[in-house]
C-alpha cells in the first residue's frame, strides 16, 4: 500500500469513527428519566447494594433517617480491624501479610503454628515454573508491567495439571500459588521492561525462601539485594492495607461478575488485573506524584499556607497541574472523615522519613491534605467532608523505598490478590446465578433500507 493508499484507509477509518461516535452518543437527562444509576453509584456517592459479602468491610458514614453521617473510617477483615491486624503485627515485630492472606482465604486468624505452616506454604510455591521466565516474560516483554502481569497469569492456565478444577481444594490451591508466584513475575516483568525499554541491565536472582513476601520483592528487585528491616516492615504494611477493599470496588467487582459465568480461577484473576490497570482505579498514587512535582515546582515556600492554597486553587480550577481541576489524593467513595489506611502508612512512613531527603516531601503532602477541604469549601462551597486516601501517601512510600513508578500499580495487585481470590470463591459457593444487570435501550425501531438503496 503506498503512502496516498495509507492516507485514504486512514480518511475512511475517521468517518467510520466519527460515525460511531455520532451514533453512540446518550443524552445524560435520559440517565435520570429512567432512574439508571451510573457507575452503579446512588445520588449521594454511595454504592449500589449488589451484593452480600463475609469478606471485607469498608466504613466510612452511618446512614440515620436518610442522611448520609461522616464517622472516622475503619476497613474490616473478616470482622478484624485493620488497624488492629497492623498493630499486632508490628508489635510482635514479625511481618503481618501473610497473615492477612490467611484471614481473608480462610476466614480465621491463624494460631502460630498454622501461620508458620502457611508462610512457608507462600514461599515455596514462590518459584516460577521451569523456563516460565524466559519462555512468557523475556521473549515478548511489555513496555507496562500490569499487562504483562495479566498475560503471565493466564498462561499459568497451562501450567495447571487440571486447570478446570474448581472443587474448593483445587481452587484454594490455585489461590496460594498466584498469591504466591504474582510478586515473582512483577519483578521478572520489570526486568524485562529495564532492559528491553530502559536499555538498562537486566538482573535477575534466585528466589531465597526464608524470607517473608514483602523481603522477598525488595531483595528480588535491588540488585545488590540489600534491604533494611524497617523497609521491608514499611512495604509489608503497605502489602496489608492494600490487600482487600470491600466487594464493589471495580477490581473486586470485575474478578465476582467473571466468576458468576464459571470461569477459571486464572481467567477470573487476570480480568481483576485488568481492571486495576485503570487510572481511574489502580494507577492513582501515580497521578498523587505527578501531582506533587508540579506544587514542588509551582510552590516556592513549602512552609506557606497562603502560597500553597492558591495553588491548590489553581489545581481546582484547570489552571495548574494536568489541567484536570483534581487534586489527587484526596476524597473517596466511602471514608469520610478518615480513611484508615491513610492515617497507618502515613505515621509510619513519617518515621522512616525523619531526617532523610523525603521528610520535606511528606510533610508537603501533609499540608496538602490539611488544607484542601478549605480549599474546596472556599472555591467551590463545598462542605462534605472529604479526606486523604491511601494513595496520597503510597506513592511517595514506594520511592523512598527505591521502588521504580512502573511498579506501583503492580504492587497494589500484588497484595489485592489475596482479596481478589477470597472474593472469588465466596463467590463460587454462594452466587449460583450469573451477574448479568440490566442496559435500557433507548433506540428507536427502524425500516430496513436495502444495500442498493443507502
């Protein structure tokens, strides 16, 4: 095809897209006259009841005679207390995710034995197939690591004598061995990326089993494999906080509707990767440090309240930033005043920071939390509440842990996989019907015009 060839195909293809577009355009007043409810969200935020779940909690308000009530925020496993589970793990200084993992697939917290019995379960499954490595990673690596983390996944299909199986042996088995095998392609996959794309050196080293899962990715992804307790703690409860959200976040979501149809264990858990791929989802602490190269830039006295809220109003109204008027990091769909997982990480992130390069950092991201709401209530006479989520703090924890950008989405699937196969089987015994909601057409009937007549 030459070059005017190219030119037309790339002419028709245009008016075939802008012809889809015309024709796929909804006006948004119909969205209310059929009282369909977008993105699955009431009017007040809060979600559709879709579902009934013994897995995870998120509390964030309490509903009184049909108003919406702000209460501190609290994320529950399995009728545990997030902040107790990190609590009782720092306090016993062991690491605390592989008991999550336990809690959340098995619905009990674990005497010390069967919590030493699973850890060592976790890491030996930890392995990768023979040449898996060099066969599905290295021959076709991916410039974004999620992708190659999905394709990995659903190749681990035919690695699986009985792929099929879905008696609730096999599928607690296939469970431990993704949860298990995910952190070990993340850091293949990443390697593949630094030399294919980077043009950097690839280093790949042996799995060492004696260590725990959050050790076990830093001393994989350092090249000198060198790591300090209280940064291998510090990823460890980054691990536990990420490990499971609720039933409808779209993740979650994604992983129960793809289950409701009997699929594979793989397929089910390389569509939640999928999803939490979205930037709308998955990819936030990303646009949080974005976010904060442009204040760092933009802001010339940290320290000043009055500069730095002009700014911030400058982010609200398109003119700063990426022009999106958000201010990452702030607000959620369900915490309030408190979103639990923010106020762990960021003490103890804070004190792994004290008198280091990233101290400043933080606490610009603390003035940012703390004046927004003003901010938003002075800009936009908004008065609900809104508070700092996890990501406003996870991305600047991930680089003070030398962790490169392409790997912050994929560490949060590496923890949400535990949740993601709690979710699934829960599904598999309880469902029993497909999820199949229901679309209005609002299309009008229409005479077939014959092809010699168009």
């Amino acid at each position: 095809m030459d070059k005017l060839d190219q030119l037309k195909s790339t002419d028709r293809l245009r008016h075939m897209c802008e012809d889809f577009c015309h024709n796929s355009v909804i006006d948004a007043a119909l969205y209310n006259k059929y009282g369909v409810k977008r993105g699955l969200r009431n009017s007040d935020g809060s979600g559709v009841l879709a579902g009934i779940t013994n897995v995870c909690c998120v509390h964030g308000y309490v509903m009184s005679e049909g108003e919406k009530n702000p209460i501190e925020g609290d994320l529950i496993y399995r009728g545990y207390s997030i902040s107790d589970l990190v609590s009782g793990a720092l306090n016993d200084r062991r690491y605390g995710y592989e008991e999550v993992a336990y809690l959340l697939l098995f619905g009990v917290l674990p005497n010390e034995h069967e919590l030493s019995s699973f850890a060592r379960l976790i890491a030996e499954y930890r392995e990768l197939p023979r040449y898996f490595s060099e066969d599905v990673i290295m021959r076709n690596p991916s410039p974004n690591i999620m992708n190659k983390m999905q394709q990995a996944v659903l190749t681990l299909y035919s690695y699986d004598s009985d792929p099929e199986d879905k008696s609730a042996e096999s599928e607690m088995l296939k469970a431990i061995s993704v949860i298990s095998k995910l952190p070990a392609i993340m850091v293949a996959s990443y390697q593949a990326l630094r030399r294919f794309y980077h043009n950097d050196t690839m280093v790949m080293h042996q799995i060492n089993k004696d260590e725990s899962l959050a050790e076990s990715i830093l001393s994989t992804l350092r090249d000198d494999r060198a790591y300090t307790a209280d940064e291998a703690k510090l990823l460890d409860i980054c691990l536990m906080l990420h490990a499971e959200h609720g039933g409808g976040n779209n993740s979650t979501f994604t992983c129960r509707t793809v289950s409701s149809s009997g699929t594979d264990a793989y397929s089910a858990y390389a569509a939640a990767i999928g999803s939490l791929k979205g930037p709308r989802h998955g990819g936030a602490n990303i646009k949080v440090m974005e976010m904060l190269e442009h204040v760092k830039t933009g802001v010339k006295d940290w320290n000043d309240d009055e500069e730095l809220s002009a700014y911030l109003i400058k982010l609200l109204r398109k003119e700063a930033g990426d022009k999106s008027g958000l201010i990452y990091g702030m607000g959620h769909a369900v915490y309030t005043l408190s979103d639990p997982r923010a106020v762990i990480l960021k003490s103890n992130a804070m004190k792994l920071a004290e008198g280091t390069e990233f101290e400043r950092e933080f606490k610009l991201l603390d003035s940012i939390e703390r004046l927004t709401p003003g901010v938003f209530k002075s800009e936009r006479g908004d008065i609900k509440n809104i508070c700092a989520n996890v990501d406003m703090y996870s991305g600047l924890v991930y680089k003070m842990l030398k962790i490169p950008v392409e790997m912050y989405t994929a560490l949060f699937a590496c923890a949400r996989m535990a949740g993601w196969c709690a979710h699934r089987m829960e599904e598999m015994i309880n469902g029993k019907r497909i999820i199949r909601p229901a679309y209005k057409a609002i299309n009008l009937n229409k005479e077939y015009i014959p092809i010699d007549k168009r």
